[in-house]
C-alpha cells in the first residue's frame, strides 16, 4: 500500500502517465476477479 504512490510515479516516468493509469485499473479488476472468486467459492 506504501509503494503503490511510488510504483505509478515510477510506471509514468519509465512509460507514460496513461500507462500508468491503466496498470491502476488494471489492477483494480484483477482485485474485484479475486474478491468475486474468493467470495463465492466460500459459499459453495
């Protein structure tokens, strides 16, 4: 959580600021996947 800041700075400074930004969402999702998997596969 400390370094997330700190990853995006560097992400945009190596590619470019939307890059950045994408790999923030794209993570994001992932998560959710991760969340929605977890969540059900206790219920079963």
């Amino acid at each position: 959580m400390l370094l997330g800041p700190h990853a995006i700075g560097f992400i945009a400074d190596w590619l470019s600021l939307p890059a950045a930004l994408t790999s923030v969402a794209a993570l994001a999702a992932v998560a959710a996947l991760i969340g929605y998997a977890t969540r059900h596969a206790a219920t079963r």
